[in-house]
C-alpha cells in the first residue's frame, strides 16, 4: 500500500463518523412527541345537557370572504360574548363589540349540535369548535358575516 493512502483512508473514515451523521435529518424530529401538555390550550367545554351554564368568549368578527391582498381595508371587530346555555337549548347572553355598543344575543342548540344565534338583525348559524364556536350569516362559502369565538379560562 502506498505510504499516502494510510493517511488518506484514516482522514475518510474520520469523516464518514463525525461528519456524515451530522449531516443526515434526525430521526428524532420524526419520532418527536406532541407539544407538552402546558402548550397548548385545552379544549373549550361544550354546554352539559339538563344543565344552566354560562361561559364567556373573545370574539373576532369580519367578512367570510377574505381578500388579504387589500388587508388595509378589511375591517374586524374584536369583542366579548357571554352566553348562558339553558337546559331546553336555549341562549340568551350579551354581545360586546370593542368599538360599538352591547347588544342582547338569544339563540338555541338544535338536537344535530347547530348553534343558531340572533344578534341585533343578524341571525347566525354555526357549530362548536375545540377553542370555542365558529358562527355565519350566510351558507353560501365566502359571503356575509363570521363570527369566531374562542372560550376564556376563568
């Protein structure tokens, strides 16, 4: 063997132990597991049946139909909303916005889970979500009003 490739091959096989391996994706960001519990907020609680609750909730309020492009001009309301869930699925509860004054919000919770709430003139429909309830003015995707509201831990 010539007298260089000795030092040759010792300089790969440094290589190829300490180099490569750095250089391969780590396993363990494939095998990672889920975020601690600590963060990530748990679920919103759904009303219980045959039961009087109330919950509060952050709001978001703004058009179905997004053009992100023109951001300055979309304009949202942000506010609060209690809502008290009675035992027979009916909603009666407060409605805050933060730039306009509180209206009174009544509704009910159809047997399917529906959420339907009447605010002022606008009548929403919708579901609940894990952070709270996802409501609309309209069926059609990306016409009239939605309003998004995410349940605040007391």
């Amino acid at each position: 063997m010539h007298p260089l490739c000795r030092p040759a091959m010792l300089a790969f096989a440094v290589f190829a132990v300490f180099v490569v391996p750095l250089a391969a994706p780590p396993v363990v960001a494939a095998t990672s597991p889920s975020p601690p519990a600590g963060d990530v907020s748990p679920p919103a609680p759904t009303p219980p049946p045959n039961q009087r609750v109330t919950y509060a909730y952050k709001t978001f309020l703004g058009p179905a139909a997004v053009d992100y492009f023109g951001i300055d001009n979309f304009n949202v309301v942000f506010g609060t909303m209690t809502l008290t869930f009675n035992p027979e699925g009916t909603i009666e509860g407060r409605y805050e916005p933060d730039n306009d004054t509180a209206q009174s919000v009544t509704g009910n919770i159809a047997r399917d889970g529906t959420l339907t709430l009447q605010i002022g003139n606008q009548r929403y429909t919708g579901h609940f979500t894990r952070r709270g309830f996802a409501v609309s003015t309209s069926t059609v995707p990306g016409m009239g009003f939605r309003l998004w509201g995410q349940f605040v831990h007391a």
